[in-house]
C-alpha cells in the first residue's frame, strides 16, 4: 500500500486506529472479559506501536504488531489479581434482542465460562481464530509459537471446551 | 477475504466442528456488546508534542540497547523498538498528559441487533421500492422510500419499480421501463404477480431482477411469504432459469446491500446536525462516513459507526454538524486489507 509509506507515526496512528482500534478493543475483552481494561491495553498497544512506526512502517506489520501488544498486553493485566475484582458489570443480555435473545444469550454465556476456564494459551488460540478468523500461520506469529503448538492448542482447546460443555460441572 | 493475516484457503483447524461453531457465535455475540469508547485523543496525548527522552530518534539511534534497558528497568514499558512488544501494565500511563482514558465501565448495551425487517414500516401513505446497484459483490438491492399515490401498497411499489427511476441515481431497476402490472392478487402467504414484460438479460442479472420484485412485494405485504410471477398470465420465459414455482425471498446477504444509506435521502434538505441513518451490515460491525461537499474530493467531515456483523445486518447511526451547503455522503465498509471502501452507497443532501 504505497500511501502509507508517506506516513508519520501520527498519521499511522490516526489510520489504523479508525479502521482496527474496535476489534483490538474486542479481542481484549474476549481474553480479559472486562472491557474497560481490554480498553486501556488497546490504548497501551496504540502508543507503542506509534513509538514503533519508524521501523514497522507497514500497515499490515502494524496491526500484526497491535495483535501481539493486545494479546501480550491482556495476558499481563490478567496477572494482574485486581482483574477479578475488577469485572464490568455484563451489559443485560435480555436488552440486547427482542426474539430469540435470552435463549441464546444463556448459550453463549456457557460457551464463554468454559473458555474461562482453558489455559491461556488454548484460549488466546481459539480467540485468534473464532473470533478474528487468523489463519494458523498469523496465529502462530502473534503469539510467537509453532505452527505445530498453534494446532495442539487449538485441538486441546477445543476437545476441552466440549467436554465442558456436555458435562457442565 | 482479505490478507491481513486472516483466512483465505482453509488450513487445518476445524470449522464445521459443532463446538467451534458455538464458540463461533459467543464469540461474535460478545464482542457485539463491546463498544468502545473513542479514544484517539488520549492516545494521541500520550504520543504527541513533547516526546519523553527516551523516544527522540538519536537516543533510539545510538543508544537503542541501553534505553530498552533502562526502560524495562524503571517498569515504564513506553517503547518502540522491538518485535515482541510488551504492553504495559493497563492503568501505567506513562507519559500521559492529557485527560485520563475514559474507559467503558457503564457501557451502554449494544443497540439495535435487530434481526428482522429492517426499521420501521414505511411512513403511512408511503412505499418500498428496491433498486439495484453494481457492487465488487455483484448486483445488489437497495431501497427506497417512495410516496403511494393512492393504490394498494403492493401495486403502489411496482408500478414505482418499473416506471420511475429511482431517486439515488446510482440505483438503476433492472426491468424494462414499459413493463406494467397486469394483475395482482394474494392468495394466502402466496402473492401472483402477472407483469406485461421481463427483462432479456444474464442470469445473474435475471435473478437479481427476480429478487428486486420479490423483495418489493413482500416489502410492502408483510404476509405474503412468496411470490408467483407470471408474465402475460405465462411463466416467465427465462432462458435461464425455471420459475414456475413461487418464488421465496433469497438470503440477505446473498442479494442485499451490504450498507444502505437511510437518511438523509437523496436530494433531502435537512437541518444541522445531520442525522445519518442506515442499515447494514460490516466486517466488525463497523461502517465508515465520509462527508464532501459537492463536487469536491476533500473530505470535510468523517467518523464510524456501528452496523451489523457476521451476518447480522442492524441499524446504524451517527450525526454531523455541517455548514449549510451541498453535501455528499458516503458510507463504506473499509476493506480491512487496503483501506478501500467496499459496499459504498451515497447520498447528496443539502443542509439549509
């Protein structure tokens, strides 16, 4: 994309904010289920990525660089004890749609405490690819493991969640 | 779909795996519900104007090394410069002068996730009409709102359809401009239509056609289900496809806009600040604007709202304040590999 070569940081922030910081936002609080912190390690990701710009200086390495900060960025706020404490309050799910609405939201929260509960790493994994659509190899990128690692995580990660989800405990 | 890292061939992780599909929709659901707050400008008050020491370009440049160091060091993590980034503890602020991040704790819940006909009925004494327009995706249906001047809805809205072009003029009908309406009745949740012309075009164009009266229809008769189409009281003669059956509404996204521009109409004079209403759906949901003024390509006003995603198409607003003037409105989805806005419907309006 040879407009962006004309860039500064600013501009690459300016742009890549508007077309991604949303879903950056959103994997965050996918991994973190809290959005007002998924909202500050976006921010962080953006403000080291505009320190960075000089040498990325590619919009695509860009975002692949605002992923990692997210993902790595949510991994290290999770360790953070305070997260639980922490939690937003959920947005009302019976709000959210008028026919099929608590049904499904009831379903989809049990889908989404399981995944609470799998290891980091099966998570980040499976959020990468259910929810942002990666393939294997961005995915092994981002979290800087194997493509080998990505697919055991992932098999594991979702042998685990359906076990969970026929024997609720 | 694109290459910025997602899909496009299939690899070997499961997606027709029940269990991933239901983690699929939870996915999308709750991420749905996160809705961030803008926040550009607290970024840009923590990246902007007087640089801490340790970003100016000579530090970097002769002292790379020592600075990264340093940094990690005093647990300030405010750096660029490395391929693993580390984000910071949320809530280290670092250089932050500005006011502070507001951050979404009370987030209101998403909007509209409405899944059914989209907004209200028209406006009494008003019609359904769907147009078509040429998109990267194919032909795709567009509507408008159009007045009936005083006949059932149903024959209101076709005899728009064929006879009248369509106010946006970049919607165009694909049936013939003498077509006219030779009958018409309902019998159940199965309307007969009996038109006196069809059009001699491609089957993709056909079908579209097909889908543009189908839609209008059951548009402005919510209970009829399925249409019969006659041409001069005989099944169509198609050379392309057999449509002697009664003929269903296709999928959304299969003939649909992606993105539909409500308000303003085209042509509207509206007051400042300018409602902008739509309906559609997005890759994250999100749906970009950008305002000109008439025959100029420099944007005067921008912003992004909230769509639909994954299937789902939702309502969308936003407002703009504008100097009284000649406008065009665009509203797009921005691809997510080259920024180029796909699925664009405009309007030109006037703000009195």
């Amino acid at each position: 994309m040879d407009a962006a070569r004309g860039w500064d940081a600013d501009d690459a922030v300016t742009q890549i904010y508007a077309a991604h910081y949303r879903s950056l936002v959103r994997l965050g609080a996918l991994l973190l289920r809290d959005t007002a912190l998924a909202e500050e390690v976006a921010q962080d990701a953006f403000v080291s990525m505009h320190g960075a710009w000089r040498r990325l200086r590619d919009p695509d390495k860009a975002l692949a660089y605002l992923r990692r900060s997210v993902v790595n960025g949510a991994r290290s706020a999770q360790r953070h004890a305070v997260v639980a404490a922490k939690h937003a309050p959920r947005p009302d799910p019976s709000a959210a749609s008028a026919e099929q609405g608590a049904l499904l939201a009831l379903e989809h929260a049990e889908v989404l405490t399981a995944l609470r509960t799998l290891p980091d790493r099966q998570r980040e994994v499976l959020v990468l690819r259910y929810y942002l659509d990666l393939s294997e190899v961005t995915i092994a990128d981002t979290l800087g493991i194997s493509r080998g690692a990505v697919k055991s995580h992932a098999s594991r990660g979702l042998a685990a969640l359906r076990t969970a989800l026929e024997d609720p405990a | 779909m694109s290459d910025d890292g997602r899909r496009d061939v299939p690899d070997s992780m499961p997606d027709d795996d029940p269990t991933a599909a239901r983690l699929r929709a939870a996915l999308t659901a709750e991420a749905a519900m996160v809705q961030p707050d803008d926040s550009l400008s607290s970024i840009r008050d923590r990246t902007g104007g007087d640089r801490p020491w340790w970003q100016r370009p000579a530090v970097l440049a002769t002292a790379a090394a020592v600075v990264l160091g340093l940094v990690v060091g005093s647990g300030i993590a405010l750096l660029g410069g490395d391929d693993d980034p580390t984000v910071a503890t949320p809530g280290g602020k670092g250089t932050a002068t500005g006011p502070e991040t507001t951050s979404g704790a009370e987030e209101s819940p998403s909007p509209s996730e409405a899944t059914g006909t989209p907004t209200a009925p028209a406006v009494e004494g008003n019609v359904y009409v769907y147009y078509v327009m040429d998109q990267d995706n194919g032909m795709r249906l567009y509507r408008e709102e159009r007045p009936n001047p005083g006949m059932d809805p149903v024959t209101a809205a076709l005899s728009t359809m064929f006879t009248q072009p369509a106010l946006d003029p970049d919607y165009d009908s694909t049936w013939p401009r003498s077509t006219g309406i030779v009958g018409y009745s309902v019998d159940g949740e199965t309307a007969t239509v009996d038109v006196s012309d069809f059009p001699e075009v491609g089957a993709s164009a056909e079908d579209i056609a097909v889908q543009q009266l189908v839609y209008t229809v059951t548009a402005n008769d919510t209970s009829v289900k399925r249409v019969r189409l006659l041409v001069n009281g005989k099944t169509p003669p198609s050379g392309h496809q057999d449509w002697s059956e009664p003929i269903e509404r296709s999928p959304r996204m299969d003939v649909q806009g992606l993105i539909w521009l409500l308000g303003p109409t085209e042509g509207e004079t509206v007051s400042s600040p300018v409602q902008i209403t739509g309906y559609g759906t997005a890759f994250e949901a999100t749906v970009s604007w950008e305002v000109r003024r008439q025959g100029s390509d420099e944007v005067v006003a921008e912003g992004f709202t909230d769509a639909g995603a994954n299937g789902e198409f939702a309502d969308f607003s936003d407002s703009v304040e504008l100097d009284p003037g000649t406008y065009e409105l665009r509203a797009f989805e921005s691809s997510a590999e080259d920024g180029r806005p796909l699925n664009t419907d405009s309007k030109v309006f006037t703000v009195g």
